[in-house]
C-alpha cells in the first residue's frame, strides 16, 4: 500500500463522517461559496492557454461567449439572443443582446467580438481552437452595434457550439493584454483576489444584466490535489463541495453522511495514456500497437476510478456526436504486446519515462500502468510533476509518456491534425478527413467521416485510449445549481444557490 494510501485511510478512520457539524459550517454566510478544485490554473484568459482549469474558474461567470452550452449539451443564446446560418452554411449572422456591460460599465458591442475572434484567429495566436473554428473564419462584419456577420471558407453546422466553448468567450478590447492576470468581462461575477497556489476568489459584479437574479456574492475557488485533503476540506467545512471530486475511495461513506449530496454524471474527457510520435522506439507503430494491448482498461478504470468511467478506443468520448465503438481493436493482450516489440526490434527491457501530472487518475492510474507495462518487458519509470511542469515539459513535448485527460468535446482537429502538438502525430491522410469533414454538410457523409476519423487514430494507436471518466461532485446538503456532468469544463455560478436544509 502506497504511503498517499495509507494516510488517505487514517483520514476517514480518524475522521468520522457521521460527526457533528463543526463550528465553521455554523458561520457560513447564506451568499457565498467556496468550492474545491483540483488544479491551479496557470492563468485566467481561456483563449490563449490550453488548461481546463482556466475555465472552471472564469467561463460563464468572469468571461462569456455568444452562445451557451448548458449541462446537457444543449446551445442556447448568452450574448448573441439570436442568430441564423444561410442555407449553405457559409454564412452565419448574429444579432447581439443590448445593454450588455461589462464589469467595468464599458458597453458591450459588434467590435468587441470582431476584436476578440480576429485575435483568436490572428498569426501567432495560441487559441487552442484557432484552426478548428477561427482559421474558417473568413471575414468578420459589422454593420452596426448589435449586429456580427461571419462568413466561413467552409460550411460548420457545429459552429454555435464552438462558439460557446471558452475558446471563443469576449474579451474587453482595452485590458485583453491583462486577462490571464485578470479577466473583464461581462459575466456575473468579477476577480477579486488571487492567492496563488492556495485560492481564487470571484465577487458579484453590480453591473452585469441580471445581477438581481444572482443569489451568490462571493465564490472562493480553493485548489486541492491531494484526494485525502479533499476528503478533510470537505468535512471541515473549509468547502462545500468539489464539482470534480478525485477522492473516488471516500463515495460510498460521503454517500452515507446526510449532510452531503453526491452526484455522478457524464464528461466529454478523453482519458489516454499519450505517446511521444516524435521519439524512436514510439514513432514505430507496433510500438504504439504494444503499449495499447499493454493495458487492462478495466483495471485501470476499477483501480484508479473506483470503477466510475467508460473504456474508450480512439479519441471520442460516448457523448460525443458520432462517437464509434473501438475497444475491440486493442484488448488486453501481454502475449500480442510482446510480439509486436519483438517485430520492431525492441530488446527487453524498454525503458521509458512516464510523466504524472496530479490529479489522482493519472498518479494512482500511473503505477497501474506502469505495472501492466512491466508485465510486456516495458519499465516505465515514473516522474511525478506539478501542473506547471507539465504544461512547460509534456504539453511542449518533453516526454516519453504521460497520462492525461483530455476535456475538450470534439478536439479531434486541434489535437491531432497538428503535427506540433504535444504528441507530434503528423498524418497527411488524418488531415484530409479533417478537412474534408470540415466542408462537408451532408448529415450521412458527416457520420461516416467521424467513423474514418477514429478508425485511422486507433489503426495509428497514436495514443493508447483509456477511459472516458465519469463526473463526480460531493456538495453540501442545500446547495443547488452545480453542474453534476460537464460538456465543457465550467462552474456557472451564477445560478447556484443555497436552499434551507431542514
């Protein structure tokens, strides 16, 4: 038993779930809340940084976009209250709300839009979704205040929802430079002060539209990676609830404890096991191939995820439009992984190093499987990193291995049709369905070119694909509106609330 192990269990023994309340749930304040998150983010402006955590923090309650996408997928009007495509799809006009402001008093408009997409889409720009959706963009107009016209180089039905990703959220024209220090936006609630590495806190902002409907005043976001202090916060009322909880041993006794609410509900992540392309032995595919036959998905999922999660086999989650099942493709197989090495010419033992960032899937997933790869002659040596060195290390493609969920929905083209992202996976073939899908409109089409795009990253094994983790949020009892599944990575506070428990 690990040492993280054996103090996570003196925790709960230690610490009856069933004790009284302690004093500092008594004092709690009826309009505000404090959350737990796993991860620090390493910044605050979504559109030039990859981190999920960003958005956790600032999408819907700091920074929004023209559209929504609400905890069912479904896309709605934010700041856009209408919009509609031409019949050929190339073309989309957005008519946008007034008397929109934002949390300085500055007014919303058309030019703050053109400004934001065309710096997303601007030579340089590390928006993460520049050459999904801003690189299509062709021409932005905007012939008046409240009126935005994109004209697209190829038709993108799914174009409303890509702009309510926060990828695509509106910045303040004037303090853009300043977002990932600190956001204006026009979303409900404004930073107040962030104590890195420790909490981030968000206060109401008096000048957003429905500021009156906005029950919560104050949201402190307290970063915890490690499970067993998840575990402790939570029972200490130092926070009322973890939206994404990784403590997944401590579910059945939270469950047990009337005085919180546990919820399971579905994410778009992408859980995988990523390979550097670029690096002999793993630029041979048999490589690639082995590494996938390694790995017992079931256990993985049982070890490191208490069971909660779907096995998946290529780069699409089961909630994805499209999605295509290919676990067949790679079961286990110890004997098939040999081989395959032993075709490639690799000699036993092959050492590899295997990067861990925090979240508790990928450093307890890690030893599981390190342990399954040792079992096909592959030693695995694990390094342990903060979030901050994986997104200077992994993510700049320093690695031999690393285990990572990727959250975004439908990342297929960001990640894999750019021979510079972090795995280095460059296909000619792989882009051309890309771009073939991009411009296609025909429903039936459009579904088989999904199916081509996830059997060519399986045939390529360019990543082993794991899981598909389930959502798992632990609240107090009497606190409502929390997401309790995540299409996208975001906490909308401003409809969360606290009820009276009896």
């Amino acid at each position: 038993m690990s040492l993280q192990r054996r103090h996570f269990n003196h925790l709960l023994a230690a610490t009856p779930l069933a004790a009284a309340l302690p004093t500092a749930w008594a004092q709690k304040r009826p309009d505000a809340v404090v959350l737990g998150m796993v991860l620090e983010p390493p910044g605050l402006d979504p559109t030039v940084a990859p981190a999920a955590a960003i958005g956790e923090i600032v999408h819907y309650n700091v920074l929004e976009g023209l559209t929504r996408i609400g905890m069912d997928g479904a896309v709605t009007p934010l700041l856009a209250e209408r919009w509609s495509p031409t019949p050929d799809g190339k073309t989309y006009t957005f008519v946008l709300r007034k008397g929109v402001k934002y949390s300085d008093g500055s007014d919303f408009d058309a030019a703050a839009v053109k400004f934001s997409f065309e710096r997303a889409k601007a030579p340089g720009s590390t928006n993460k979704a520049k050459k999904a959706v801003f690189d299509n963009i062709s021409s932005i107009a905007t012939p008046d205040a409240h009126t935005v016209i994109l004209v697209l180089n190829h038709a993108d039905a799914s174009l409303p929802f890509r702009l309510g990703e926060n990828t695509a959220c509106i910045l303040h024209p004037t303090s853009a430079a300043q977002a990932a220090q600190n956001p204006v936006g026009t979303g409900p609630f404004k930073l107040s002060n962030w104590a890195k590495g420790s909490a981030l806190t968000l206060v109401k902002s008096d000048n957003h539209r429905q500021a009156a409907a906005v029950r919560i005043n104050r949201v402190t976001f307290r970063f915890i990676n490690d499970p067993a202090a998840q575990v402790a916060a939570l029972l200490a009322g130092d926070i009322d609830g973890m939206p994404r909880f990784g403590a997944l041993q401590a579910l059945q006794q939270f469950r047990q404890d009337k005085r919180f609410v546990v919820e399971v509900g579905s994410t778009s992540g992408k859980g995988i096991l990523s390979i550097n392309n670029r690096k002999a032995p793993l630029n041979d595919v048999r490589v690639r191939r082995a590494l996938s036959h390694a790995i017992d998905r079931k256990a993985f999922i049982d070890g490191a995820q208490e069971g909660l999660g779907r096995a998946i086999g290529s780069h699409f989650a089961p909630t994805d439009h499209g999605y295509l099942d290919l676990t067949g493709m790679y079961p286990h197989d110890p004997e098939r992984a040999r081989q395959l090495l032993r075709e490639a010419g690799v000699t036993a033992p092959l050492n590899l190093t295997l990067s861990l960032p925090p979240p508790q899937y990928a450093r307890k997933g890690g030893e599981i499987v390190a342990a399954q790869l040792a079992k096909v002659g592959i030693n695995a040596k694990i390094e342990n990193v903060e979030w901050a060195q994986w997104l200077s290390g992994p993510f700049k493609g320093n690695f031999d291995l690393t285990i990572i969920n990727h959250v975004e929905p439908l990342d297929y083209a960001t990640a894999y049709a750019d021979p510079n992202y972090y795995f280095g996976y460059d296909s000619a073939r792989f882009r051309n369905l890309v771009t073939t899908l991009a411009a296609t409109s025909n429903a039936a089409e459009k579904a088989r070119l999904w199916q081509s795009i996830q059997r060519q990253l399986a045939e390529d094994a360019v990543n082993a694909f794991i899981w598909n983790p389930a959502q798992v949020a632990v609240f107090r009892k009497g606190l409502s509106g929390l997401w309790n599944s995540s299409p996208i990575s975001a906490n909308d506070m401003g409809v969360v609330r606290w009820a009276s428990v009896a």
